[in-house]
C-alpha cells in the first residue's frame, strides 16, 4: 500500500502531495515519469483508484491543458513476466484499433482504447534502481470510473463496454495470447491451492471462518462446471480482459456513455464466461465488495438485466447455444472463485492481496460467499433474464 505521503513543490512554486511508498525517494518517482513525458516536464503527480495489484499513478504534464497519461509500477510478484504482459498488451490493442478503423466514419460512438507509451529509451518497461518494473500508459481524458454502479442506465453502459471489448477482439486467434497468468479464473486448480494451505495452516477458529469452510465444501464439485465445459468441447477460448470490474470501464463525463475499459494487465485466452461473471459479480453487489456489512450482500437482478442488455447489443453476434447455457453458471461460479481467492490469501497471511489490516481479505471473502448464496437464490430469476434478453 501507499504509506508516506510527503509535501514537495512543482516546477510552478504550487504545492503538491506526492504520494511514494516502500521507502523510494521522491526523485524516483518523478525520475520513472519523466521517461516516458515528450519534454520530461511533469506538473503533478497523484495516486489513482485503489487496485489490488499494482500501484498507479496519474501524471499531469500541463496543468494549464490537463494532459494527463498513466504511470504504473507492476508488481512482479503477480505478473513475473512483465514482458509478455506488454506484449498482449500490444497485440490486443493493436487488433482492436484496426477493427475500429473498420467502422463507417461519423456513425460511431466514443470508445478509446489504451496506448503502450515507450520510454525515452523507445522500450515500454523501465526497471528502478530498486528492481521496481514501471509503464507508462495513455490516459482517456474526459471520463470518470466509478466503484459501484449507480442506475441501470449506468449498468447497461457497463455491459456495453464489456460486449464492444470482446467484440472487436472476437476474431482474434487466442493462440496470439500468451497465458500471462496460467491458472488464473480456473476454479480447480484455486480450490486445490485452498486445499493445501487448509491442510498446512488450518483456519482460526471462528464462526466466519467456520462458514467459509462450510461454504467451500459444500460447492467444492460443482466448481468445475465450466472447465469441464471446456474440456467438451462446449465452450470455447477466446481472448478474454480478464478483470472486467466496474470501476475498469471508462464513462464520458458529459455523455455517460461508455468510452473504453482500462486495465489490461490479463488479457490472455480464456473463457468469456470469466469476464461476464465478474462484471455481474461486481455490478451487481449494491453493497460493493468492500463493505464491512457483508450479512447484507445481495444480488441486485435489475442490474444484471440492464447489464446483459448492454452486453448482448453487441456480444449476441458471436455467443453460441452452448456460450448461452453457461451464463447463470459464470455468474455463479466467479463469486465463489473469488471469495474462494480472498479466504485463501486471508489463510496465508494475506500475500497476494493488499489488505488494510488483517482480516480483510476475510471479510472480503464473506462478501463473495454471501453474494453467491444471493445468486444461488436466484437461479430461475437470471436464468429468465438472458433468455428475456438474448
């Protein structure tokens, strides 16, 4: 997490916070930046959203014209390969700017997709003295993200983004992916890793932790109904974002229409059914996965209708019969993976997510278990939505 926040001044005289963390010196961070700035001058730097993962940063260059870009330090511990991570980077994002430009000029609505920007040195990683990999990345001005979703309005420009991302990159061979993060939305091999450190640390004893071991194993077979659809056949890979939450998607400050989804550290093949999973999985908990109240999670299924509704305007065109008939179980399952990944990490001491103290990733995870039972309940209900809206 960001920990020291020390007062510096800008090249203007005006006096700015600048967050650093780990111990880095300030000149660092303002070294990092101004590698990948046109002329090196930078105006302001701020700590932006609050990701799990890596640690980012928006970079203003102007302060007069507000140009901003994205500067972002990986953290290597989840992504060991930063270069094929920029690499299918590269590759999807060049494939969805040519489908882009395939579309009639003036009939088309916003939608920006982020640029790799190279450093000085023309490379699109940089390493620190300390070992730190940092990028840079263009920034869609204009546009806010938001944690939660606040009408279905809202929802439906979520699943609209979602459906236009796996659109434009729906014909491109998932072979030209490398697998950035093998394992990564694969159920099984989580609950094998679940399995492990149960037997190793054990689970304090609580009755929290009594209901999340309950609530795994009770669910433990049925957690592979989409790999095993894979492995039939019925279900195929396809390039995926691989953590399409709602504050990753993009709106225009003016229209509020969806304008693009950042966040691209996972696109790789997989599942489509992963990425509309956790959308739904994230749209829709009023609550937001962050609440403290987690015996009050529930599963808003107006929001998922308006979500599907957006999804589907575009994303019906390449969906099968079989892509169809997995929906509830996507919906399903990914809240129950990732309460599965929270309780986990919780059990090993909390290592690969940031946590603000330590049972965090505890009460994360009965947010998840809870919002799982809330599908679960409502089976018939989101089964009747995607046939309502397909």
């Amino acid at each position: 997490m960001l920990k020291n926040a020390i007062e510096s001044r800008k090249p203007s005289g005006l006096r700015s916070l600048f967050l650093v963390s780990r111990g880095d010196q300030v000149e660092d961070l303002f070294y990092m930046a101004k590698q990948f700035a046109a002329d090196g001058r930078i105006a302001d730097i701020r700590e932006l959203g609050n990701g799990n993962i890596n640690d980012t940063f928006l970079v203003t260059l102007d302060a007069r014209t507000e140009k901003h870009f994205i500067l972002q330090r990986i953290n290597t511990r989840v992504f060991v390969n930063p270069e094929l991570v920029m690499r299918n980077m590269r590759v999807a994002t060049e494939h969805m700017r040519s489908r882009l430009e395939l579309r009639p000029p003036g009939k088309s609505r916003r939608w920006e997709i982020p640029a790799v920007l190279l450093a000085h040195d023309r490379r699109a990683i940089l390493h620190g003295p300390d070992g730190s990999v940092w990028r840079g990345l263009s920034f869609i001005e204009g546009c806010r993200s938001f944690d939660m979703i606040s009408d279905e309005r809202h929802a439906e420009e979520v699943g609209y983004a979602l459906g236009m991302f796996h659109t434009l990159l729906s014909d491109l061979p998932p072979d030209k992916l490398a697998d950035t993060l093998e394992g990564f939305h694969i159920t099984p091999r989580y609950l094998l890793r679940y399995d492990e450190v149960l037997a190793q640390r054990g689970a304090p004893g609580s009755p929290e932790t009594d209901y999340c071991v309950r609530f795994v194993n009770e669910r433990s077979r049925w957690a592979h109904v989409l790999e095993d659809a894979k492995k039939k056949g019925s279900l195929l890979l396809r390039p995926i974002h691989g953590d399409p939450k709602v504050d990753n998607i993009m709106i225009d400050a003016v229209t509020g229409q969806a304008a693009g989804i950042v966040d691209l550290d996972t696109v790789k093949p997989g599942l489509v059914h992963y990425d509309i999973g956790d959308c739904l999985r994230s749209g829709c908990n009023p609550s937001g996965e962050e609440t403290m109240k987690w015996e009050g999670v529930v599963f808003d299924t107006d929001i998922c209708r308006a979500i599907f509704r957006g999804y589907l305007a575009d994303a019906r065109r390449f969906l099968t019969e079989d892509d169809f008939s997995c929906l509830y179980d996507a919906v399903r399952l990914i809240a129950f993976e990732l309460g599965l990944r929270f309780f986990t990490d919780f059990l090993e001491g909390n290592i690969y997510f940031k946590v603000k103290q330590p049972e965090h990733n505890l009460v994360r995870a009965l947010v998840q278990f809870r919002l799982a039972e809330s599908i679960e309940s409502q089976e018939a209900a989101i089964r009747a939505i995607v046939r309502d809206v397909r």
